[in-house]
C-alpha cells in the first residue's frame, strides 16, 4: 500500500506512481488500459484545459455521467488546477440538476452521451455554465473531451493546495426539499487515507485489482477509485451496476477487492449462476451504506469465500466513522447486526438531546469528531452549524453502543429513507405529490422491502370528492423527481396523525409495517 506519507495533497496521487510505476495499469474500462504514467499526463492536459477556460482556485466543475475510467482524468486534473469537481447525480430530474448546477455556480461541466439530451434543457435555466465538454463526443456544438484534453500541453502546473483547499463537492437530499453540497477538502480525503492504512481498511497493493463500482456522484464510488489510484492497484471501472457483468469482471479480471452496497451483494447471489462463478481471486469485499441483513451476509460469505468488512459512515464525514473487520464477521462473535468500532483518529459518541454521552446500551444520536469531517455545506452556513458543534458532527442517525464498544445503528433521527443505498428524504417526495389536484395532505414513509432494503410509500388524503388512483399520483411525481425517489406505494387515509404542533407522527404510520422487527431501518 502507498505510504500516505508521500501525499503533501490529492494532486499527488497520479505524480508518485507516474514516477515509481509509469508502465502500470491504472484503470481498465471495458478493455480500455490507461497506465499510471499517462493519467498523470492526461491529468495535466486536463488541468491545463481548466486554466485556460479561466478556472479560478475553488472553481466548481459539474460532472454529469456514468462511470467512465475518464472521470479520473477530470478528477485528477481538476486537483492539479486547484478546481472542485461537482459530482451530479444522474438519476436527477433535469429540475433538480440545475439547481445543483446553479447552487455550485459551476462555469463549466463534463457530461456523458447518456446525459447530452438532460444538459441541453438545463443550459438555459444555467446562466453561469459557460462550456460544456462532451465526454463521448459526438455532440454537433460541444468539444469532443479527448479532443479538447490532447490540444492542451502535458505540464503539469504544479499549483499549490492547500489543506483546506475544497477538491470534491457531493450532493446529499436536503430534509426541505433542495439537496445540500458537502465540501470536501484535501486534507479530509488525506486524514481519512491515513486512517484506512492504520488498521488495513482498504488494504490495497500494487498486486490487487479493484472493483471499482459505485456511481461517482457518491463518496463510495469516488473513494474506491481513488485509494485504488493512490495505493497503485489495477482498477476494473464498472460503468452502470450489472449483476451479471459484475460477476463477469470479478472471475475474468481476477478482482481481488472492492466496494458494494447491500443491495447489490443480494443481487449477486440471486443471480442464476452465481455458484458457477469462479471467486477464487476475491480477497475481500467491503460494504457500507445502508445496513445488510444476517441472511444476505452469510450467504454472500459462503458464496464468494472472501473477507467482509463493514464500513459506516457519511458523505459529511468523507465516509469515514466506524468499521466493522473481517474478524468480527464470524457468527460466533455476535457482532453481525453492528457497524464496528470507530476508525483511528475518529471519536463516536452517542448523545441525548441535551447532548449528554449516554452509557452503553442507551439509544441517541450518533456524532462523530475527526479530521475527515466536511468543511460545511456550499453556502448554507446555518445548516452548517447546526450539523458541526464544537467539531462534532450530528449524523441525524439514531444507535447505541453495546459493553464491548460496538456501535448498533437503531433508527434515524432524521426521517430519511434508504433505498438501495440511496438516500431519500420525505420532504422532497412530499413536496412533489403536494400539487396534485385531488391530494390534500400527505406523509411519504419508508416501509420494509426485500429487494432494495427500503422502499418508498405515499400515504395520501384526498381532497372531499376528488379521485385519484395510485398510478395518477405516482404519475404525477414522475414528472418532478427522480424516478428512484417516487414511491412505489400509495395509501389512500382518512387523516395523518400530527402532533399539537402540527408535525406528521411518522412514527405513527410506518409502526404497522414494521411491526415485529427489531429496528426501525432494513
């Protein structure tokens, strides 16, 4: 593995091993090698590119498209430039991914041939975005991007970043309706690495091929590839989640790592052939994101024969929290419903409401203290001090911890949804259903779901004489919000039970459906 040491910011990652390991693959999409030594290079034409259209240090840059290995280049690049690379979820309705656009004020943008249709309706309503550079080519008025980066010189700029310098900026669901930016510094990727490489998370070689699966508009996603890149491993670049293609890469490309979602371990293991698959290559699979059930680990264990090891943590806090390793994966040790210990240099503490530490066994909020916690939120300075006091973070995750020092995630103090690792916040759904014509009040809930861990449910009242069918509503939706955000339930009630202040008891509405259980989240 790298010695962390070497990295005085992000923008090194490419430089050491162009230097140490120039002839090695570092990224390998579907067939398509690059080596260490020329996604530096192309990180310098990239860079190059960024200051000549007039990026400024702190500049956002709009990043719309599928996993591409490219993405790398852009990313490097745009740390070289001293840019901050805006991931955007590509799952956004063009609505939505204005206002992220807007909200980060970037000036320019990368976008997939998926995507060229979405961006040409969001350009007008994006008076700052000035050049659009189209990752595929193809596109009759933007710049082809391989074009556009092989007219630019390969010198690297060797600009300055500071520690505290913004590189990434991710989106989560806002709890009133707009998402939030999470700014993301050098120096929080860089504690966090250190933090990985103390106790061998993500212990990744120059001999080890990684799966690098996750969107990248997630922190999962990106991290993967980057300590990929750091550690100077053999990344497989998946470019959309395939189950089948998947497999495929794990037995064909000799996977030895990667990152999956609950959801997608699942679909591993139902798929028809799964057990004719050769894992013989598989050293260990982490996993994060929403909780995972006994039954699913346990046969995914059994399935691929490797190490498991659980990760917890936020895009607020680089992904990083607590850890639970391989060892602790054994059934006999009982710890399988937990999500580890805290990572070194990381303090977790559960608290009440009047932020007291509560003894073990107590259920409160989750706060987490480390040098990997975000900067803030782009340009929502309440929101920030609200979510950081006093360098602690509130999770708006609900848990406790056991004797041992284990910490169990009970439910969320925050009424957010996880569906197939996606996060979905009621308001938004809510907020979306609301116009409807025959809906005059609604409460979205999340319900349990095999499939996807959780799964999205309107319980609506209908105006007096108004007529609606689930279909309608779920329609009517469709045509504001993301399609993995619409539910996919509707309940028609009588009322919604409230508080004396008004406040929708969700705890209310979704104790039927998870009667018998023994948390409140899948």
């Amino acid at each position: 593995m790298l010695d962390f040491s070497r990295l005085k910011s992000v923008a090194d990652i490419s430089r050491i091993h162009a230097v140490d390991r120039p002839g090695a693959v570092a990224l390998d999409f579907k067939g398509r090698t690059t080596s260490f030594g020329e996604i530096d290079a192309h990180a310098s034409r990239v860079a190059q590119g960024l200051l000549e259209l007039g990026l400024k240090p702190g500049g956002r840059i709009g990043y719309l498209g599928k996993n591409i290995d490219r993405y790398f280049e852009v990313l490097l690049g745009s740390f070289k430039a001293r840019g901050v690379v805006v991931g955007v979820n590509w799952r956004l309705a063009v609505p939505e991914i204005a206002y992220v656009l807007n909200d980060a004020g970037c000036e320019i943008a990368f976008v997939g041939q998926d995507y060229y249709a979405a961006m040409e309706k969001v350009l007008p309503d994006c008076p700052k975005l000035k050049t659009v550079i189209a990752m595929d080519g193809g596109h009759p008025t933007w710049p082809s991007y391989e074009s556009w980066r092989d007219a630019q010189p390969a010198k690297d700029p060797m600009l300055p970043v500071a520690p505290d310098d913004d590189v990434i900026q991710l989106y989560t669901s806002g709890t009133t309706g707009h998402p939030k930016g999470v700014q993301l510094t050098s120096k929080n990727y860089l504690t966090l690495f250190e933090s990985f490489e103390k106790i061998k998370v993500a212990d990744y070689s120059p001999e080890d091929v990684i799966l690098i699966a996750m969107p990248f508009f997630h922190v999962a996603g990106v991290n993967i590839g980057l300590l990929s890149l750091a550690a100077g491993s053999r990344g497989i670049v998946l470019g959309d989640i395939d189950p089948q293609e998947i497999l495929r890469l794990i037995e064909t490309k000799k996977v030895t790592q990667g990152f999956l979602v609950p959801a997608v371990i699942l679909f591993l293991t139902q798929q028809p052939n799964a057990k004719e698959i050769d894992f013989a290559s598989l050293k260990a699979i982490s996993y994060g994101a929403s909780p995972i059930s006994d039954e699913v680990l346990l046969t995914a264990k059994n399935l691929m024969g490797c190490d498991f090891l659980q990760l917890y943590g936020l895009t607020e806090t680089t992904g990083g929290g607590t850890c639970l390793t391989p060892e602790d994966h054994d059934p006999s040790r009982g710890k399988l419903r937990s999500c580890g210990k805290p990572l070194p240099g990381h303090e977790v503490r559960v608290v009440d409401g009047e932020g007291r530490t509560l003894p073990p066994g107590e259920v409160g909020e989750i706060q987490i203290k480390a040098a990997n916690v975000m900067k803030g939120y782009w340009n929502k300075e309440e929101a920030t001090k609200k979510a950081i006091v006093e360098e602690w973070f509130f999770t708006g995750d609900a848990g406790y911890f056991d004797n041992d020092g284990y910490l169990y995630i009970h439910d969320r103090v925050k009424d957010m949804i996880v569906s197939g690792g996606e996060n979905i916040y009621p308001a938004e759904v809510e907020n979306a259903i609301f116009g409807h014509p025959a809906v005059a009040d609604v409460a979205v809930i999340g319900v349990p779901d095999e499939r996807w861990g959780e799964a999205v449910k309107a319980c609506v009242v209908k105006k007096p004489g108004a007529a609606a069918t689930p279909a309608e509503i779920i329609g009517w939706a469709r045509e504001r919000i993301a399609g993995y955000k619409l539910p996919k339930t509707v309940d028609f009630v009588d009322a919604l039970p409230r508080n004396p202040t008004g406040k929708v008891l969700r705890r209310e509405l979704r104790k039927p459906y998870w009667e018998g259980r023994d948390r409140q989240v899948n």
